[in-house]
C-alpha cells in the first residue's frame, strides 16, 4: 500500500521542476568534472533526478548517473557506479569495480521521458538503492573500509569503460546532492520533493548542484564553464561538451533543438552547428535566431553533407533586425539527426570575444510547446588578425580556416575562387601521398564548401594526425595544414 502512495505520489511530481534550470547531456561527450575530492568518508548518500532521452552513447548501452572515473592506467580506481543500463532500464550501483557487491534495480518501464529520482545510501553495514523515495534494493557492504582515502575524478554523464572508451548520459539530471551521511527515507522522501533550504545548511551536505546558473572562469585561458556548488564548499564542476543549462516545465519528452557553440579563429568565417533531436519523423522544421547585429551576422546556412535528403548547396534564410530565421523543408522524413545545419557568421565588431546565438523559437509541423532549446555562443580566439569584411565576392584564391580544427570525424573545408575555374581538392598525408579527392569538378567564382569525413578513396578512416588540403586551379595552387584528433 505504502509502495502504491508513493508511485501515485512520484508520478505527481514528475511534472514539476523545482529549479529554473537542468542540466542538459547529449550521450556524446557531453560531462561534468570536478577538480577536487568531494567523498571522502565511509558513510555517504548520493541523491539526484534524471530524464533520458534514449540509449546512452559511447559503449555498453550505459547512461552514468554519477561516476568516479580514474587515471588512465588505474581502472580499478573507479570506486563509485551509478548507471543505467539502457535499454532494460536497470538502474545500478557498485563500489570499488564493476564486479564488487553492488545494488541494483530494474525499472517497471524503460526510463524514456519520465524523470525519475534516484538515492544511494552506503553506511558500513549496508549499501542502499532508492528508486522515487522507495528502497527498492538492499545488500551488505563487503567493503566499508573503501573510502578512507580522497576520490578524485569525480564526473557527472559520463562513465569510463576502459583505458580508451566512455560511456555517456543522453538526457537532463537535475538536484544532484551529496551527503557525508545516511539519509533516513523519511528524508529521502522529503528532498525528492523539492529544493533544499540555502538559508540554513546542513553541515552534512557536501555539495549541491541545481544548474540554474553558469559561472565563467576567467582564471585561465581555456574560458571554463561552471556550474556553481551551492554549499559554498567549493566544489563547482566544469561542463565539457555541449553540456548546456536549459529551462524545462514538462513531464512528456518532445524533442531537442540546439545551437552548438563553437570556438572560431578566423572572424570572416565563424561556424557553429544547428542540432536536432526529435524522436519522431517530420519533413520541416523552423528555427529563429537571435544575434546582435553589432558583433556579427549570418552569412551561409549550409547543410551537414552527410543529410543527402537535404539536396541543395545552401539553406535560405530571412533577417529581421537581430532575428534569423531558417526553414528547412524535405521531401523525406527526418528526426533525431544530430548536427543538421552549419551556421556561417561574420564578424561585424573586430574586437568582439563572445558572440552570443541565442534560439528563441523552433517548430515543426506548427508544434513548439515543448521543445527544449539550447542556444550556444561563438569565442573568438583574441589572438587572431582582426579583419572584418564586408566584401561581396572574394578578390583572391585561397583556402580558408576549416571548422572545426582539430576535428574528429569531419570538418569542413571552405575556400575561395576569384575566377570561374576547374579545380582539384586533395588531401594529402605528411609523406605527400594523395589520400583522397574531395572534388575534380568546374566550379563558378565565390567562396564554396566541402566536407571532409577523414577517410581514404577506399572509404577507410585514416589514422589520426596532420594532414593538408591542396587546392589546385589552372593558374594557383594552394596548400592548408589541417589536424585529425584522436
């Protein structure tokens, strides 16, 4: 009876969010890090919420919850497991390795698009899983001296599987907390329906993380995004990836649309992604854009090549004061694709660093209610010659700054013509060896773009390391450095 209370109970809250934001992963390197221990006791509780999208990334069909992910060659440092195991819907957790005494719960139904509140509890007696306020799943802890050293390496969304491979969260987590005690389920029931109190902290709670906002790190170089630790015990994580902060009010998953940000060294040629994710087919969608037309404007709206059902060069667009609007319409059916479109901006402030692209609506079908969106920014490198132009056609041949660079799986290379000419792009190895011909064609002057998906003519992935493009007309030949990453 009690059980049935608190499902009816739970599936009440599931509507709500109590935090003006969540934190937003795509299963595709997306993370949270931290920089310092946070357990470091034998008596801890994790708690926090979690919606998933669909299967995980990375290998294994997992979705980690809450990791300790270890050095490079120490895999047996990874002490703490929180996952779901996708597509079952086993929620799991394991202390020392994955094939220590462990708890472990599965789902009545698979996960997707319903939020649901997860607890573990580890005292030295016991190790406790707690599935929407009820303990669901109970063993003996063989190991209560496991934590008597700092753990480090910390990670939200994302669980290592071995020295090289990582298994990553596609979905939002919300409240995550840590406890240097074990809560009660009197308690547990309790936190799951709400935020904590800021006002009077209890001491046992460790850290807090309620993504609601974003702090940048002007510390270093690297210009680190953080979500602030709301204890004040210093433990902000730093977001990798396209980890984004988003706003959510509904308990039914309809769908993702994003605006990648993106790191641009040439300000003639800045290029940010447009991702879709909507787990069912449609054959349109429109999108608004909102950038500040003093820092930059919109010049190329070009398709991912690997969409073929795209068929055309170039997406058209309409401006409105600082408004882009972009509509993609298709004789076939598409849905959750990934990287759709490549946005192509233009510096219109020479010193601007951050360029904010904020989406302020997308639809398909005449459905918007509850798409997430995500916007992104675009970071100028500062060290880059600050050029800004205005010119309508280019004046010279030349290759300009592919993007993304370094790249891993493909990155696109944009160059220019001065005169309608036949022309050959290769690209070669650092032996000058031909390892593939991207185009052999007659092309009209102006600035074109082709994409490159690091494999040979056979159709083979190529290693990783330099490589460079040779772009070859009648009268010129020009040669760019790019970097395959691993």
């Amino acid at each position: 009876m009690l059980k049935k209370f608190l499902l009816i109970l739970c599936l009440i809250y599931s509507s709500v969010i109590f935090g003006d934001n969540v934190l937003l992963l795509d299963g595709d390197g997306d993370y949270i890090s931290f920089s310092q221990p946070i357990i470091n006791t034998n008596t801890f509780t994790i708690e926090g919420r979690a919606l998933l999208h669909d299967s995980g990334g990375g290998f294994y069909n997992e979705s980690p919850l809450f990791c300790q992910n270890s050095g490079t060659n120490d895999l047996q440092g990874s002490l703490i497991n929180m996952i779901l195991e996708n597509p079952d819907g086993v929620i799991k957790f394991s202390l020392a390795s994955a094939d220590s005494p462990g708890v472990s719960y599965e789902l009545p139904r698979a996960p997707y698009g319903q939020w649901y509140h997860y607890a573990c509890v580890v005292d030295p007696d016991s190790i406790k899983l707690y599935v929407n306020g009820v303990l669901e799943s109970r063993t003996v802890n063989t190991q209560p001296g496991a934590f008597n050293q700092n753990i480090n390496h910390i990670e939200i969304g994302r669980h290592r599987v071995n020295e090289t491979d990582y298994g990553y969260l596609n979905g939002m987590i919300n409240e995550v907390r840590i406890w240097k005690t074990a809560l009660s389920d009197t308690l547990i029931r309790q936190h799951m329906h709400g935020t904590i109190n800021l006002s009077s902290v209890d001491p046992n709670l460790t850290a807090y993380w309620r993504f609601d906002d974003i702090v940048y790190d002007t510390t270093n170089d690297n210009r680190d995004k953080r979500v602030k630790d709301l204890t004040g015990n210093g433990n902000d994580g730093i977001l990798h990836g396209d980890a984004a902060l988003v706003q959510y009010r509904s308990d039914q998953y309809d769908g993702i649309v994003r605006i990648g940000s993106a790191t641009a060294s040439n300000r003639q040629g800045m290029y940010a992604p447009l991702h879709i994710d909507i787990p069912i087919e449609i054959n349109n969608i429109t999108v608004s854009i909102e950038c500040d037309t003093t820092l930059a404007k919109l010049v190329t709206v070009v398709p991912n090549p690997e969409m073929i059902f795209l068929n055309s060069s170039y997406i058209p667009y309409e401006q409105s004061g600082n408004n882009w609007i972009i509509s993609v319409t298709s004789p076939y059916n598409f849905g959750s694709l990934g990287n759709l479109l490549w946005l192509k901006w233009e510096a219109t402030n020479p010193t601007s660093e951050v360029i904010p692209l904020t989406l302020k609506t997308a639809e398909y079908s005449g459905q918007r209610e509850s798409l997430v969106l995500v916007s992104g920014e675009i970071y100028v490198e500062p060290d880059i010659t600050n050029i800004v132009s205005d010119e309508k056609s280019p004046t010279q041949f030349k290759i300009l700054q592919n993007y993304p660079n370094p790249f891993n799986p493909f990155t696109i290379i944009e160059y220019q013509l001065e005169n309608q000419s036949e022309i050959d792009l290769s690209i070669y190895n650092v032996n000058g060896e031909r390892v593939a011909t991207l185009l052999h064609d007659f092309r009209l002057a102006g600035t074109h773009a082709v994409q490159w998906n690091a494999q040979n003519q056979a159709g083979n992935k190529v290693a990783s390391g330099i490589y460079f493009v040779r772009l070859q007309t009648n009268d010129f030949v020009k040669i760019h450095k790019i970097v395959l990453q691993k």
